[in-house]
C-alpha cells in the first residue's frame, strides 16, 4: 500500500509501500520507496511540478493527446493550455525521470475535479494512469471533499470506458468553445 497524505492507498502492483517491501519495484524497474505523509509526494515519485518541468510537461500532453487530434475539428484543449499558471499555483503534479505522466487538480467548493490527466504513451498500461487517479482520491479525502469530477471529450471514448470502470459516472453532455464535452463525477465514500 502507497502512504499518501494521511491516507492509505490500495496495494498496488503488489508491493507494500508502508514499510516498503525490499527488491520492490515499480514497472519500470525503478526502486520505490515510501513517501512522506505531506501533500507533495507520492505514489512512483509524484511530484509538485516546477517552472522547470513545463517544457517536459507540454511533451508528455501533447504525445498523450496526438492520438485525437483526427478525431476532433480542433487541438484537444489540454495541449492549448499555459500550465505556467497550474505549475506556479502548486496544482499540477509530475513523476518519472524523465517525466512520464501530468496530473492537474482544481479544488472546487464540494468536489476535486481532475483538470488533467496525460500519460506518455510509453509508460501507458502499466497501471500508472489508475495509481495517479487514486492519488487524486486520496487528496480529495484529505481535502475533506466528497466527490470527484471531470470532463473528457465524446472522441476520446477510450478514457470515457477507463473512467467508468473507475466508478465514473456520466452526468451532462453540452458543446463548449467547440468542444463535444462529457461531464463525469464520482462520490467518494469514507
């Protein structure tokens, strides 16, 4: 299990990462080790990203999105965004050497929504995606929110069915700057 602020995560992959199980490792092979219980760290060496990381940032979304962009009249809107402003506010995360994966969350007044979630497509199905949702969980329970919510778009149907299958459920479709958007919640439970 992954010790993450002041939670615990399921048992991933098979390693204990509370006292952290010797000759453990991640799917790349790489050592893990347990994380500090702040809000900085945790599973696979997730990271606060810095000003530093945005050029590795901007890679990762854009390899992750390059599959949609036939599939939609215009760039899907992560690989449009500035996330100078995330990065500086402390909201998006970052693991791997190198970068590997992107998480931005925003917390709203009653939920955490999950603004982004990019995963290289070298390091996808690996588990790496679910283990940083989970993450995004446990920050929700920590901020004392009790629900989960995202958007992802009518093209990207292989997300829409991985968040179902993580308890996601659809609760509005509407056409937003020319996006086809799907709105996706999830309550959490104690």
């Amino acid at each position: 299990m992954c010790l993450l602020p002041g939670v615990v995560l399921r048992r991933w992959l098979g390693c204990d990462l509370i006292g952290v199980r010797p000759g453990c490792s991640s799917p790349w092979g790489r050592p893990m080790t347990a994380t500090p219980s702040d809000s900085t760290a945790g599973p696979l060496g997730l990271r606060r990203a810095t000003a530093d990381d945005l050029p590795a940032i901007k890679a990762v979304i854009g390899a992750a999105y390059a599959r949609y962009l036939t599939r939609m009249d215009k760039p899907p809107a992560p690989m449009l965004r500035d996330y100078g402003p995330s990065v500086e506010a402390g909201t998006t995360w970052v693991t791997g050497s190198p970068i590997t994966a992107v998480l931005t969350l925003d917390s709203r007044s009653d939920h955490l929504y999950v603004e982004n979630i990019a995963v290289d497509p070298s390091a996808q199905g690996r588990g790496l995606g679910r283990a940083l949702m989970e993450f995004a969980e446990q920050e929700a329970a920590r901020r004392g929110l009790s629900r989960m919510a995202l958007i992802t778009h009518e093209a990207m149907t292989e997300n829409q069915a991985i968040y179902a299958r993580l308890g996601y459920v659809e609760i509005e479709r509407r056409s937003e700057d020319g996006y086809r958007r799907i709105y996706m919640e999830k309550p959490l439970t104690g």
